[in-house]
C-alpha cells in the first residue's frame, strides 16, 4: 500500500492554515516542494500531500514559530533531517523533540544554534524527553545529564555507549560508559540503565 494522501483543501481545512501560509513555506522550504503533489481529480487537477508527514511538519512548525524566525526553521528542517545514524539509515530530526525539551536545552546553551546540534545531542534530548514523561527523574536531574552530554559529546560512541543513573540516600550521579566495560556495584539504586544503540534503534522509525 501507497502512503495515504490529503488534498490541498482538507489540510487547509483540518490544520486551520491559510493558503498564503503553506505557500510561504514552500517559498522557505519549510515544507519540501516533493511533497506538493499534483493528481488528476474529477476537478480536473487537484495538489496531494503525504498526509502524515505534512500533518506533523505542520504542527512543529506551530510550536516553533512563536520563539523562531521562519528562515531559522527553514535551516532547523533542511540541516537536521541530513543527520543519519548509521544504524539502518534511521533519521533523528529536530522535529522528533518536543518543544518543552528544547527549550530546556535551550535554557542551558542559549548560544548553540539548533540547527548545529549532532546525534548525540539530539539522542540525548530523546532521553530526556522519555524520562520527563514517565516521572523517572526531576528536573535538574535532567540538567546535569544534559551539561555531562555536552562535555562528553566528542566523545561518546554511540555504537556501545551505556547512560546509567544511580540515586541513593537523594543524591543522583550520571554515568555515561562503555556497555562492554562498566561496572556498577549499586544494582539497587540504578534508576536508569540504556544502551544508546539499542534505544535509538528502537526509537527511530
């Protein structure tokens, strides 16, 4: 099966936009000119979307145009969805982000352009955006993680590494490790425990 397809008027019509608005986005290529499809209909010719796709890029967009410009969204879409794991050419974007963990790390680095962020950060902010939704750890719990993800960002393999969180007596520490070689003597205390390779491939679609 194809992938299911909206036209022109019911995305305008369920998503709230204007026409001038999704054509302002094609210009910015916000929104990829692919994805403009033109289908013969009894109407004669009529413009098709990827339903999904345009669906969720229209709600990012959303979120973000209140804090960014249309042209920094433009660079966040086109330079992201170029990062590729390779792990089954798997696609992290910026877009998988929730606007709540972005502003987070925002809050942070406020000088680290998005648009610039690796996959490690962006699998980082995966992390982060899991664990705020399950409760597992507060937030500046979330904090620190994310200061020793952007110390170590060089240098984390995402191939083996491992994140493991230990709290006890209501003190936290991070560990970012080697899964082959790290060794934890607090089994009881170990709130958080992943491999980064096998999250992301169980992650990424």
């Amino acid at each position: 099966m194809g992938e299911e397809l909206i036209s022109k008027k019911d995305l305008l019509q369920l998503t709230g936009i204007s026409y001038g608005q999704l054509y302002r986005w094609k210009r910015k290529n916000i929104i990829p000119e692919e994805w403009f499809m033109k289908k013969s209909s009894f109407t004669g010719q009529e413009t098709f979307f990827p339903k999904q796709r345009i669906l969720d890029r229209i709600e990012k967009i959303k979120e973000l145009k209140d804090d960014q410009s249309l042209d920094d969204i433009a660079r966040v879409f086109s330079v992201n969805e170029e990062i590729v794991s390779d792990r089954g050419n798997a696609t992290l974007s910026l877009e998988q982000i929730p606007k709540q963990v972005v502003q987070i790390y925002q809050s942070l680095f406020p000088n680290t352009k998005l648009e610039h962020l690796s996959t490690v950060q962006l699998c980082s902010l995966l992390f982060v955006n899991e664990w705020l939704s399950n409760g597992s750890v507060t937030i500046e719990e979330i904090k620190q993680f994310l200061n020793l993800v952007e110390t170590h960002k060089n240098q984390i393999n995402l191939d083996d590494a491992t994140v493991i969180y230990i709290r006890k007596f209501g003190m936290g520490t991070w560990i970012i490790g080697n899964q082959h070689e790290t060794f934890v003597d607090q089994k009881d205390s170990i709130l958080i425990n992943v491999t980064l390779s096998n999250y992301l491939n169980k992650s990424i679609k």
